[in-house]
C-alpha cells in the first residue's frame, strides 16, 4: 500500500521541496517487513526523478545523542543491494541507481567526519546548511529553477 502522508512537519517539508524540484514523490513512511510482518527497517521518503534515479530519504529534524550511530546504520541498511532489491520488488521500481540520502536537520553544526567511509557517490548526508540553502534557492527562483 502506498502512504503520501508525512509523519511530521520535517517530512511535510522535504516532501515538498522534492516535488518543487521536480522530483516524484513515490512513497512516504515506507516500512520494511520480514516474513512474519515485524518491521526491518523505515524510509521516511522515496523518490523518482526524470533521469531515472531512485532516492531514499530519512529526515531528522531533532537533536540526537546516537547520531552518528543512527545515520550510520541507515546508510548502510539501505545501501546494501539486497534490501534495495526489495524496495523494488514490494514498489515495482526498475533497476535504477538508489541513492541514500539522510537529512540531519538537528542544527548540530558540527559535521560529523569519522563517518566518511560510509559516504560514497550512492550515499550522503544533508545538514541543516545545506537543506536551508537548497530550500531558501527554490523560495527565491520558484518554477524558474
């Protein structure tokens, strides 16, 4: 079952600023389950755009003390091949290139470096600065950009 509605207004946000972006909005609060119907895993949002890439969103919009542990272990859930092959059989997504972004909107300044090796070209993380910047460009060009 597909679910377009945002748990908080953080999620509303990002939803909103991807469709302004142009990109489509396929499923919000997604759940992963195993075999007997426990959850595996959650996306706050997964996304489509134009040239065929997938993205798969978590928004934090809260200050956390296991930070660096829950970014984490979110990228490299969803990085991994197997539980992407499941996101696209349960949604009926192509083979498409699965990007995970996690948004760390917990105005923490401080970026967390030790990190790194979980980043890759597939895997990033979206402070607070950054989702400002990209927000704050949309609001000034509009449906120009």
């Amino acid at each position: 079952m597909i679910s377009l509605i945002a748990k908080n207004d953080s999620e509303k946000e990002t939803a909103k600023l991807f469709s302004d972006l142009g990109i489509t909005l396929i499923e919000l609060n997604w759940k992963m389950k195993d075999e007997t119907g426990n959850d595996e895993g959650e996306i706050d949002g997964i996304f489509l755009d134009e040239i065929n890439k997938i993205y798969l969103i978590y928004d934090v919009s809260y200050k956390e003390k296991d930070r660096q542990e829950k970014i984490v272990k979110f990228l490299t859930k969803w990085k991994n091949h197997y539980n992407q092959s499941i996101i696209r059989k349960k949604l009926n997504l192509k083979n498409y290139p699965i990007y995970v972004l996690y948004i760390d909107r917990s105005n923490n300044k401080k970026k967390i470096h030790s990190i790194k090796i979980h980043l890759d070209k597939y895997t990033k993380i979206i402070y607070s600065s950054d989702y400002n910047y990209f927000s704050k460009i949309f609001d000034v060009v509009g449906d120009g950009f």
